[in-house]
C-alpha cells in the first residue's frame, strides 16, 4: 500500500497493487474513522506439460486498515481498480495543522 498526501490539492490517495484481482473480489468498507481494504484471491491453472498434467492453485485472503483524518464523509471516498492497481482517494476536509506552540511562564 502507497499513501501520497496532494496538498495543493488537498487529496489523500492511497494505491495498493492487487494483480489478477476483480472488482468483485476486493471489498472497502469505512468504520469509525477507518478505510478497511479486504479481498480474496483464487487463482487456478492447468497445463500439461512433457506428458505431465500441471496445476497450481493460489489462494489467500488480505487486509489493510487505514485510519481516515476526522471530519472524511465516506460519500466523498472514491475509488477504482485498473489493471490491478486499487486507487482510493478521499479529500481532507483541512489542511493539516501545525503544531501550536506553548510558551513556559
């Protein structure tokens, strides 16, 4: 998974390589302030190879939780899987803030 804060822009993107991956097999969902990305993968091949028959099979599941900045309404989370990249992208509602200074008396 890559996160790129855009500044200028003020959007959050967050890619993560998915190859051989559907659009039905990954799931997103946002849940107290989290962006949770979820798939399974089911992967079969067969060939015959010199006489032999060859299968190789590859399964697994996946998951990744990304905390969202307070105030991201989730209508504003967009998201698309091409050539099995995932691109989710959601703007921040503020620029980040500095941090405030405190003088000692």
């Amino acid at each position: 998974m890559d996160v790129h804060e855009d500044n200028q822009n003020n959007l959050v993107t967050a890619t993560f390589e998915l190859p051989g991956l559907k659009k039905e097999d990954v799931n997103i969902d946002v849940q107290n302030n989290q962006l949770s990305v979820s798939g399974e993968t089911k992967i079969s091949s067969e060939r015959d190879e010199n006489g032999y028959a060859v299968r190789e099979r590859r399964y697994g599941k996946f998951s990744r939780t990304l905390p969202l900045p307070q105030g991201i309404k989730p209508e504003e989370i967009k998201a698309s899987l091409e050539n099995g990249v995932l691109t989710v992208t959601f703007p921040r509602t503020a620029p980040e803030a500095a941090p405030k200074k405190i003088t000692i008396s």
